[in-house]
C-alpha cells in the first residue's frame, strides 16, 4: 500500500496528488502478467518497509477504524466466555442449580455441570470455525460477519429465557456458532487491511477487546451478585443484545478486504477498497493493487483452497504454527485468567472482593495489551513471546509452590497474588503477540481456512482443559487451588520450548517475503538475519 512521504518534513506526510496512477495501466488489468506490473509492486512494498508506525496510521486513519470495529467482535465471545465463568461462583446462579457439597454443607454448581457450560460455547465455536473458512472464503469477511451477527441476535433469547442447566448448555452452544465465525475473521481481516508497521497492533487489539469484555462483566456481575433474585444473572444475559446490531450497522459500512478481492480477481474493486481504507490524497490504490497481485501470483494454483492443502508443503509447516500458537493459549495460564474469580474464591478470598480482583485483573489486563502494541511493533513477535512465555512458567510454578505451603491468611493471599500477576502479565507477552503470528502466518490464498483450523485447534485443546481446570479447582473434585500451577507451569514449558525451535520472526516482512522465507525452509531461528532481495518471486 504504498503513498508518497516527504522525509524533509516532521514525520508528515507530503500533500501531493499521487502521480502515476494513470501512467500505467497494467495493475488492473485482468489478463496483465506480473511482469507487467512488478515495477509498481515493488515500489508499493518500498514504501511499506519505509513508513513509520506513525506515518502508517495518518496513510491509513480508516483502515485503523475498520481493524478496531472487527476487533469489537471478538467482546461477545469474551463477555459469554467470563459471564459463565462468574456465574459459576454468583450466589444467586449457585442458589438455583447448586448442589450441597457434604464437606462444607455449601452449594456448589456440580463439578460436571461447570465444565459442561465452560465447554458448551465452545462446541458451538469449534463447530463456527470450521464454517467460517469455507463461508468466508465464498462470500468474504464482510457478509460472513453480519451473518453471525444477526444469528447471535436471535441466539441470545435462548440462553435468556432458559431455565434449566440443560437448556442453558444448548443455549451457549448455539451462540458458540458465530462465535467462531468472529473469531477465524477478526484476526485475518485485520491483519488485510493494514500496512506493514499496523499489523502488530491492529491485530493485537484483538486481545484488548477480549480484556474489556470482561472488564464489562467483571463490573455486571460485580454490581448484581448480592442480589438473591433471577435479576442476578438474567440482566447480564440480557446485556449481551447490547452488541450485535449496532455492529451490524458498522460491518455492513466497512470496505471488504482488498486482498480478498484480489485473490478473486475483482481488481477495481480492491483499488476502491484500498482508497477508503487510505487517504486518496497520499494512497497509490494501483500500486497496492499490484504488490497484491504479485504475491497472490506466487501462491496461485489451479485448485480451489480445500482444508487438505493446508496440511501439504510448507503451508502444513504455516498451518502448525497458528494451531500451536492457539493451542498454547490453553496450556499457559489462560484459563486461570478466564476463570479468575472462581480462582479467587477457591483461594480463599471472600466473594466481593474476589469479584473486586476479578475486575482489577481485566482492568490491568487492556492496559497490558496496549503496552504490548509497543514491545511487539518495536522487539518483534518472537521475542515477546518467548520472553513472555519464559516469564509465565516461571510464575506459574510459583503459584503452585504458593498453594504447597501450609493453609494461612499469608498463603491465601500469595495465591490470590500470584494468579492475579499471572493473569495479567500473559496479556502482555504470549496473548497479544499470538494473534500477531496468526495474523501473518498462514498464505494468503489459505488465510480464511488457517485462522478457522487454527481457533478450531485452540478450542480442541481448551476443552479438556476446561474440564481439566474445573475439577483442578472445584472443592468436590481435586481442589489444588494454587496447585494448579504445577499444571499449567509444565504445559507452559513444552510452548516455551516448541516455540524456541519452531516459531519464526516476521517483523516487518511483506506477506511476500514471508511466502519466500516460507519456501525456502529457512530456519526459524534465522529469519530475523534472512534477507530478500526486493526482485525475488519464488
């Protein structure tokens, strides 16, 4: 996406007519060969490389609003996934369908029936992820997104007028299938419709949002769970409707993503695309047209994309990556976040201020997130992850020798502690640069079915984990408590390790140059110092 920049001037932008818009006329042309239109491509990658994070965003203020409305997606999930998650230790919730657990004479929801609906959102997912690579790749991100979107609508008056444990897992499986849609799309969609210098935090506000859906239910559920009555948990249900339709609206406005219409050949139409994600004044849409298609053109088969072709060549390599990186999200401490303030209570804590410490933790969380915009723009996605990941597993297994020691007021605390930082500081290294790497990852023609296979993955490991992390924590099943840091602090360490030999570096590479580096089977430890000649199209 290339536009012209003084560099005399303060970090601006020059304010010239883009030239060369009607000097050539090759980048549109359906029967062009690259060749023909590798000139402008180059020029077009260039100008990427040059940017500044800073530049980027004056080039492309609309591509930075469209990123952050598809990102806004991804709060319904995160509202769902922490609205359960809190239910779970909601007196009011725990009144209605809780059992007496004969140690404590207390009720509890029963062991099964947690886990149940902790996975029962995301079965529906799992089942989402799987249609929306297929869906997306047929209809695009767009008119994929609003269909999820009108089906969650009507989905919520499911999960709101159900009255029984049973229902209420139906309920949560049927708003898992746009979950899932959201989900494969936000990531990939995000990572199109920005430059280079973008993509980290365009991607990462993915996180953010996941952070403030739960900041949202955090103060919900903290403001109703001292009432007895049904009102407890039926307004944050009803909350939800909040969401959908106003994202409709916006979603319908926003422009396709220009790399899938190059990819299906409507070249007019990703230059137009181009143009109100870019100022027209600054943005050469046909140069960036060209760079699209030049890279399109090294991926070109005469075979539709199919889910069996991810898992052949190197794409197979691509696609492990992104299902690792997803995967591992469950197998670092993720769900200790997610279920953090049952963590609390089982800590000990009493029941406000668990809910008080539940909300603090998001808080801290979407702060994190927006320090980590910096780190992973400026030290790279590798790094960040490695390090953060390393980090993690150390405080993982500090939270289990926290739980080791003998029951005391200090202990409790050190827990509650502990699985606090824990929660929090993995929003700053291996949560955002996740959905950085799997923004990048995956070939362009494949992306769609990528990100689908790859959050398919993620949900096939979190849901063991999830009946894992319920009977780990439930004073009726293993009740470890902070123990569960031995767990997660192993699980965490196999990541750290695969990751150390498998995970490559792609700052600052054009989707080119990644496709190249890919294909040449470059080591991952050796990307960073790899370099690619600007001619190259292997």
């Amino acid at each position: 996406m290339s536009y012209p920049v003084d560099s005399k001037s303060d970090g601006g932008l020059q304010k010239v007519e883009v030239e060369g818009q009607m000097e050539h006329g090759y980048e549109l042309d359906e029967k062009a060969h690259i060749a023909d239109y590798k000139a402008d491509a180059i020029e077009a990658e260039n100008a990427e490389h040059t940017m500044t994070v800073l530049q980027a965003v004056r080039a492309y203020p609309m591509a930075s609003f469209w990123a952050f409305v598809m990102s806004f997606t991804i709060i319904m999930e995160s509202y769902d996934v922490f609205l359960i998650g809190n239910f779970v230790a909601l007196p009011a919730f725990v009144n209605k369908y809780g059992i007496i657990n004969p140690a404590t004479g207390k009720l509890v929801i029963a062991t099964k029936w947690q886990s149940a609906l902790q996975v029962s959102g995301q079965l529906g997912a799992l089942i989402g992820v799987f249609l929306a690579g297929p869906l997306t790749s047929r209809i695009g991100y767009r008119y994929a997104t609003l269909t999820a979107l009108m089906l969650l609508n009507v989905f919520i008056f499911a999960f709101y007028f159900a009255n029984s444990l049973p229902v209420t897992f139906v309920a949560q499986l049927l708003e898992g299938l746009p979950w899932g849609i959201f989900i494969a799309n936000a990531p990939a969609y995000c990572s199109e419709i920005v430059p280079i210098k973008l993509r980290a935090p365009a991607t990462q506000m993915l996180q953010m949002f996941w952070a403030i859906g739960s900041i949202i239910v955090g103060a919900v559920t903290y403001r109703y769970n001292n009432l007895e009555s049904a009102d407890a948990y039926k307004i944050p249900i009803a909350l939800q409707w909040m969401f959908p339709t106003p994202l409709a609206i916006l979603v319908f406005c926003a422009p396709e993503s220009p790399w899938w219409l190059v990819r299906k050949g409507k070249f007019e139409a990703a230059a137009h695309a181009i143009e109100r994600l870019g100022r027209r004044s600054v943005v050469n849409s046909k140069e960036a047209v060209a760079m699209m298609r030049r890279t399109v053109e090294l991926e070109k088969t005469e075979k539709q994309p199919s889910l069996l072709e991810l898992f052949k060549g190197t794409d197979c390599y691509r696609t492990l990556i992104v299902c690792g990186v997803y995967a591992a999200q469950n197998l670092t401490g993720n769900l200790i976040a997610n279920q953090a303030v049952y963590f609390f209570t089982q800590a000990g804590v009493g029941t406000n201020t668990a809910f008080a410490l539940g909300l603090i933790t998001s808080a801290l969380q979407m702060i994190f997130v927006m320090l980590s915009w910096i780190l992973t723009s400026y030290f790279g996605r590798r790094s960040i992850y490695l390090w953060g990941s390393a980090v993690n597993t150390i405080l993982l297994i500090a939270l289990g020798v926290a739980g080791s020691v003998a029951y005391s007021t200090s202990s409790q605390l050190a827990q509650a502690s502990l699985g606090l930082i824990v929660s929090v500081l993995f929003t700053l290294g291996p949560a955002p640069a996740s959905w950085v790497i799997i923004g990048e990852t995956s070939a362009i023609r494949l992306r769609p079915l990528t990100t689908g296979i790859g959050r398919a993955s993620y949900y096939i490991i979190e849901i063991p984990c999830i009946f894992l992390a319920s009977y780990m924590l439930n004073p009726t099943g293993g009740n470890l408590a902070g123990k569960c840091g031995y767990v997660w602090g192993a699980t965490g360490l196999c990541c750290l390790i695969t990751a150390y030999f498998f995970l490559p570096e792609m700052k600052g590479r054009s989707y080119r140059e990644i496709d190249i580096l890919f294909k040449r089977r470059v080591p991952a430890r050796k990307w960073k110092e790899t370099e690619v000649d600007v001619q190259a199209d292997e």
